[in-house]
C-alpha cells in the first residue's frame, strides 16, 4: 500500500510538470502569435497604433491650445458667467423652486390624462369588440339590435371621456410649455457659448474617433482594419480587357486627406496642396486611390519596400518626389494647365515640343509637331558659305544658346553636308537673288541709318523675340536655350540683301516661316538692316569653299551624312520631303525596365531608368563602344531642363486608364492644347503675358508697362471671336500712338482659328458670338451713361481715344479707342470689368467707380448705370466697319462644347 501511495504521488507530479510546461508552451504560443500578427506579418497595425495615438495627442493638444485661447477671452467668460448665474437660479433660485413645483404639477397632469385616456383606449376596444358581434350577427342573420344597444352606452361613454380628456391634455401641455420656456431661457445663451467653443470642441470629436469603447472600458485606439480602395476597371491587361486595380495605401497613410498633419513625418503626412489635388473635384483618395498617380505595389500591406514596389522584377515602383508628375499624363490630355502642381512635366512638355525631339522621335500624341528650324530650301541665298562650315561644324561654339544640337562633326564632314545642301537650293536661290537686289538707298555703315534703325529695333517690337547683345534674350526656352536666336553676330552669317528683304517680307522668302511682317516701310526696313550689319563682322573664308561645295564626291558624301543625321527632321531640304525619322520611337519609352536600356561599357553609371535617361540627354553618346555606335546629338542642356525632360519622357508608358478616370478629352480641351501648342510655335508669349506666362518683352518697359503689349489673360472672354479672328489675319492699331506694332503672320483660316478657340477654351466660353439689338436699347441708359463719361462724372475721354480725337494728358495715360468697343468687346464682359477691373485685369490702370457710383443717376442703382455704359459703348460704334463674313464663317467651325 505505501508503494502504491508512492507511485500516486509520482503520477501527479509527473502530471503537474506536463501541465506546467503545456501552459509555458500555450503562453509562449500567445505572445508569439500576437507577435507575429501585429509586428511580422501585420506591420501596418502597429503603424495604425501609432497613428491613432498621434492623431489623439494632436486633437488633445489643439484642444488644451484651444481652451487657453477661451479662457483669456473676456467675453466668452462673460457668457459663461452669465450661464452659470442663469443655472445657478433654475437650481435654487425663485426660477428654480417655480420650475420644481411646475415639474411636480406636470406629474400629477400626466397621471390625470393618463388615467383618462387609458379609460378612453379600454372603452375603444369594448367598441371594436361590440361591433364584431354586431357584424357577427349580422352575419349569422341573428337580431343585432342588443349590439347596437350597447355600442350607443358605449359611444356616450367615450363620448364623456373624450370631453376630460381634452382640459387634461391641454392642461398638460400648458404646463410643458412653461417648463420650456423657462428652461430655453438658457437656450441662447448656451447656442452663444457654443459658437465661441465650437473650435475646441470639435477636438473632443476627433478624440472620441479614435477612442475605442467597449461598455464601460476605453481603449486608446481604434482596432485596426485594412484601408482599401477597389478601383474597377482601372487598368487593362494584355489582351485589352479592363480589370480592376486594388489601392492599400491608405491604410498606413492615414493623414493623406487630413489638415493638421503638414509637418510630420510619411506615412503620417499630409499630401501637398490637399485641397486642390485631393479635392472632389480632382482625385479624392475614395474614389481614385494613391497608385494611379504614385505607382508602387498598392495591394501589398506586409512591408514597406513590398508596398512601394522595391522588390525584383516590380515594374512599378512607387514615383517619390517629383516623379510623381509624369503620371498626370495618363489621364489628363492639357498638362500645361498644371504648371503649379506639376512645373517640371509642364516645362518639358515645352522643351520637348520646341527643342526638336519630334524631329527624330515618334511620340503618340505628338505626330504633327511641325519642324521647328528654319527651311534650308533657299539656304544659298541667305548665308555665307564659310558660315554655313562652321556652323555645321559646331552651333554652340557660334550662339551657345542655340536649339540646333552639335553632331560633333570633322570639317570635311561638314563641309559635305553643306556642299548637298548647297546643292540642293542653289537654282531657288539663284531665281529668288536675282528678283530681290539690294535697294539702291542702302549705304553700308551709314551712322545716321545705324542710329535710325536701332531705335526701330528697340522701339517696334524685335525684342519680344530677339536678343540683340551678349546675354540679352526675350524669349528663354529652358534655362540655358532660347527659342528665337540672338542677333549679336548676325552679321557674320548673312548679307544685307537678304536681310532687307526677310524683314521687309519674311513669307516672301520663306512660305511657312514663323516670323511675322512688321510692315515696314523701305525707309525702315534700310536703317534696321544698316544697324543689323553692324552687328558682328564676316568670317575668315574657307580656302577652296566654293571649288569644295562644287566637288560632286563633297555633295554625294553630304547626301548621305545628311541622311544618316536626320537633318530633315528639323529642317526642309529638297529631295528629303518623304524621309522618316532616324531615331527611336519614345511612345512607351517611360515603362521601358532597365533590362530593356543599354548601358555599353559603363560601370560608374547606376542601372536605373532614372540614371540612364539623365545620362543619355545630359551626354547623349556615352553608351557608345567600339561596336555599338550612337547618334544623338550634343544638346547641352541644362540640368534643371534636364530633369523636366526626364519627368515627360516618364510620361510615355505602356498603359490604358479607364474611362472614367480619365480626365475631360473634348472638343474644347483638344483645341486648348492645340492652339496653345500654335501660339508657343509663334511665340506670342514673346511680348503677351498668357496664362500667367510670358511677356518678357515687358522687362523693357519697366518705366511704363502701359506702353508695352497687353497682357491676354482671360481674352476668349473679352473680345468678340469674329473681330478677333479677322484682327489675327489682318491687325489693325487699338492703340496708334504706341510705337510697338502688333505683327502680321500670315496666318492662314485654320491657324486663325485654332488660336481663337484656344483663348475662347481658356475663358470657357460658350456662345463665341454678340449679336447688339440697337431697339432693345433703353434711350434714358443713352442719356445716363452721356452724364457718366462726362467730366462732370467719370470724365472717360480724358484717357480713351474716341474716333479721330486723342485724349488729353501724356500718352502713357492713353487708353483704348472706346468706338471700337462695340465690334471689338464682348457686352457681358465689359459690364464684369466695369464692376472690378483690378479683379479682371491686376495692375490695370483703368479706375473703379463701382461700387460708389453718382446717386443722381438712373436713382442711385450701379448695376443699371453699368448696363448704361455698356450700351452706350455699344451705340457709339455702330458707324464703324463690321467683321467680313469670311471671319465669322471660320469662326463658326470652333462651335465650344459643353463640358
């Protein structure tokens, strides 16, 4: 037996040791499983923890912050004060001791209707129950006359209820209605109280949001749960099927579309310019996620490089910074409107169009760029053939801010180039010198012609263009590029004869040629072309240059390196009118992996996208080897262009979105982005500032911008598209005293048009027409905005032309002929910019009278005295020209489209 009991004992310890170590084993597994959820597997809840913790702190600082503010505000102590007493006096004071009698007499009410009407329900259901035998009877053929009986007892019974138990009602809503009212004695004062702490305590909301209650227990933070957006049919796959795409972010990235969160640190930040990019208008996170502009592997939740797309093989990995702009591409068609959010994608978009890349590249979207360098096809009567070597030679070592790229070429091999080229426009050349001679009044180095034609230069508008001295330019392309060349050596390059008649009639020599007619006279053109040849001196010749451009081996060879550079791309050369480009096509370059770049020998070179694309356009042929040749030029661009080129060309990815996510691609943002693309062509942000971009011939007139161009933001809604379109075929002065001139281009109907629905798209415009029905005009409006222009008034003639009479005062004070107002101003616009024309037009010159208008007029009533004005400007025109009706049956084609 003691064996035995000795066993026992064993066998329970034996069993308690088991358990002892199951339970350590069981705890373990515990922390271990709640380890591995929240920390291995599951580092986004631990990230929310954080959030929900830090988002608490901020909501409890803001409203310690908020509370101080109230506590040293006098008057909401001052309120408070008053609730207090008033409180203090419903509890014990004559109010409250009133309030406690009529709330024990609102009991007692109560019970009394109560009592009563439980009588009147009982006696309605006696009723519903006599009236089934009744019906009953009925039925059964029995004698229903006991039934009737009863319901009449009964129906005077209720009857008399009925009559107590309406006093005891009223009675009872008597009462209530005292209590209310004494109670809503506070009411105000705590609504009052409530506005001045309305920023505190919205804080207390926030705090309750990210409190977790379970009963009476509060836990800091809310469990955390995956963020998730489904975007349906977001992508299309291989075989063109929509599928959708599903965004993570947001489960770390809490604060994206929060205020408050600016300066922390990602993921708690907030995203940059919340309220316009985020906005509902734009990509709220709902409805558009993160990825479809930030990239990266939005599914993935288990680790951040995961959820960002470094890993292997991830072809999209997430786009930091300012990468991120290359995306609006996918989606939206106007990239430039975007140039606060998205400057470097909007700047290499221009570099892109302007710089020639088109010429050798395809890019979707991007077909019809025109050529951007001068036509070569009478180059032979233009240039000195020494010149012609060293420029071919190398551009930049003549005008380093030239767009033509340096190929790097032996002389022998530009002298090829030029000998085909020379060639090629020898007999157009020769046919076009021999009808053009030199006018017979020009005198070479004549002082006084030099003086005169420098004045027109500076005077008439050439700089809106051209620089015409070391470092001198009006219109910048890029940082270290200008779109239009400098003239300080142009001497060098060209001889009087063509100058004379390229500016006199640029079309003359050139058909397609960008640069417009100023209209000068003979006498003008012959001083500016004396000065222009005072600008630089001749090269030394080239010994043998005309036997070299003659040699047949010189212009065979030239043929064929001509070819091989792809000089047709940019420039018209006879006999190359049907050649493609030479270099790759750029469609769906920026989706290229690194896998698909050729990086040569180069081992100091990082093998990203991001590296390679810089290195190829900041040195273009340093992936060459002894095997593998390479052809791009040397365009010595800046690092800044080099960036924002970067961005665009990250842009051109192999990718479809949706429909529905895509950005408006109508009729009207069409035209805005091909007008926009025709005015950049002509460069008529050389001397207009549009868009809130360019002018930069205004830096001229610093003195008094009154006298430089006028500024065209907002022109689609200012003027009447039919005097628009006919004024761009043909300009005619607005303001003639201006020695400035507005160009003739040459535009032909289609170019006219484009650009008046550009600006009518620009200012959203509807209906681009005006129609003034002179009958509807009321005669007291004539009679009113008479007194208002008079010098009793407004005294309007004091600064505005009116027909053939000039203002009074300096001419800097001058303002626009107001009879032309009524075939030139759209009516609505004008009644806007007679009510605020600083709002219209910032740092116009033009005085607001409004509001403050006479009280003697029209009763007093501005808007009638506005409408009065606008008719009268309306009525004082009507004896001048109207548009011709080809002007407003081209303007017809660009009918706006509803967005």
């Amino acid at each position: 037996m003691a064996e035995r009991g000795i066993d026992q004992n064993q066998e329970k310890k034996s069993y308690g040791s088991v358990f002892l170590i199951g339970a350590a084993l069981l705890v373990a597994m515990t922390v271990w499983a709640l380890w591995d959820d929240n920390f291995t597997r599951r580092p986004w809840k631990g990230v929310q923890t954080r959030f929900y913790r830090l988002d608490y702190s901020k909501a409890k600082a803001a409203y310690a912050e908020e509370d101080k503010k109230l506590q040293a505000d006098s008057k909401y102590q001052e309120i408070s004060k008053q609730l207090a007493e008033r409180q203090a006096s419903l509890t014990n004071g004559d109010l409250g001791r009133k309030l406690k009698a009529l709330e024990s007499e609102e009991k007692r009410a109560t019970v009394k209707f109560q009592e009563i009407d439980q009588k009147v329900k009982d006696v309605k259901s006696e009723l519903e129950e006599a009236w089934y035998e009744h019906d009953h009877a009925v039925q059964q053929r029995r004698d229903p006359k006991p039934y009737q009986e009863v319901i009449a007892e009964l129906d005077k019974k209720k009857a008399q209820l009925d009559k107590e138990l309406e006093p005891a009602s009223a009675r009872r809503e008597q009462i209530r209605e005292e209590i209310k009212k004494i109670r809503s004695s506070t009411k105000d004062i705590e609504d009052e109280l409530g506005k001045l702490a309305a920023e505190r305590d919205k804080w207390i909301r926030v705090m309750e949001n990210v409190v977790l209650k379970l009963g009476p227990v509060s836990f800091c933070c809310k469990i955390p749960k995956i963020q998730q957006v489904s975007l349906e049919e977001f992508d299309r796959n291989r075989f063109d099927q929509p599928i959708a795409r599903v965004d993570r972010c947001q489960t770390c990235h809490l604060a994206i579309n929060r205020p408050g969160f600016e300066k922390e640190a990602n993921p708690f930040k907030t995203h940059p310019r919340r309220e316009v990019l985020l906005a509902d208008s734009a990509h709220p996170p709902d409805k558009f996620g993160c990825t479809g502009c930030h990239e990266g592997q939005g599914v993935a939740v288990n680790s951040v490089s995961q959820a960002h797309g470094d890993v292997h093989l991830w072809e999209f990995p997430l786009l930091r910074g300012v990468k991120a702009q290359s995306s609006c591409t996918s989606c939206h068609l106007d990239v430039q409107k975007f140039a606060e959010d998205a400057p470097l994608l909007a700047e290499g978009q221009r570099l892109f169009e302007q710089i020639g890349c088109t010429g050798c590249h395809l890019v979707k979207g991007y077909e019809n760029i025109p050529k951007i360098a001068p036509s070569l096809l009478k180059i032979s009567a233009k240039v000195e053939p020494s010149w012609m070597v060293r420029w071919i030679e190398n551009p930049h070592k003549f005008r380093p801010r030239t767009r033509m790229p340096n190929f790097d070429l032996k002389q022998d091999d530009a002298i090829a180039i030029a000998s085909f080229i020379w060639s090629q426009s020898k007999e157009e050349s020769d046919k076009w010198t021999q009808a053009h001679p030199l006018p017979a009044g020009f005198r070479d180095g004549d002082q006084n012609q030099v003086a005169k034609g420098k004045k027109l230069v500076e005077s008439i508008g050439c700089k809106g263009c051209h620089g015409f001295a070391e470092g001198e330019f009006s219109t910048p392309l890029g940082k270290e590029k200008d779109l239009v060349p400098n003239l300080k050596d142009v001497a060098a390059k060209v001889g009087p004869q063509w100058v004379y008649h390229w500016i006199k009639n640029p079309r003359g020599f050139s058909p397609d040629t960008r640069m417009p007619s100023l209209r000068l006279s003979d006498d003008e053109a012959t001083a500016i072309t004396t000065y222009l040849m005072t600008l630089g001196s001749k090269l030394d010749a080239i010994a043998g240059i005309q036997e070299k451009f003659a040699d047949p081996k010189n212009i065979k060879r030239g043929e064929s390196l001509v070819r091989r550079w792809g000089c047709f791309g940019c420039h018209d050369i006879k006999g190359m009118e049907k050649e493609s480009r030479i270099g790759a096509e750029l469609s769906t370059f920026g989706s290229k992996p690194k896998e698909e770049l050729f990086f040569g020998n180069r081992t100091d070179i990082k093998e990203t996208w991001d590296d390679w694309t810089y290195s190829k356009l900041k040195t273009p042929r340093i992936y060459a080897t002894e095997r593998i040749e390479q052809l791009m030029p040397q365009f010595d661009l800046a690092d800044d262009d080099i960036k924002a080129l970067r961005i665009l060309l990250g842009g051109f990815r192999e990718r479809k979105v949706g429909q529905r996510y895509q950005a408006d691609q109508g009729l009207r943002v069409l035209q805005v982005v091909e007008g926009r693309r025709l005015m950049q062509q002509y460069n008529c942000v050389g001397c207009h500032e549009i868009e809130k971009r360019g002018g930069f011939i205004r830096k001229y007139y610093q003195e008094n911008v009154t006298l430089a161009p006028p500024v065209l933001n907002g022109e689609g809604e200012k003027v009447q598209s039919s005097w628009f379109f006919s004024f761009l075929k043909a300009p005619v002065p607005i303001r003639p005293w201006l020695e400035i001139r507005m160009p003739t281009f040459g535009f032909s109907d289609d170019h006219a048009n484009q650009l008046v629905s550009y600006f009518n798209g620009l200012s959203k415009v509807e209906i681009p027409y005006a129609y003034i029905d002179d009958k509807k005009i009321p005669p007291d409006h004539i009679e009113a905005a008479k007194q208002l222009v008079s010098k009793d008034y407004f005294n309007c003639f004091s600064c505005h032309q009116q027909g053939e009479r000039k203002p009074e005062g300096p001419v800097e004070g001058w303002a626009p002929d107001l009879t032309l107002a009524r075939q030139r101003l759209n009516p609505n616009w004008i009644l806007k910019w007679l009510k605020d024309p600083q709002k219209v037009q910032p740092g116009t010159k033009m005085p607001s009278f409004y509001p403050g208008g006479p009280d003697d007029i029209l009763a007093g009533k501005e808007d009638l005295q506005i409408e009065a004005l606008r008719d009268y400007l309306m009525s004082i025109g009507r004896g001048t020209a109207t548009p011709a009706p080809a002007a407003a049956a081209a303007v017809a084609k660009a009918k706006p489209v509803k967005q």
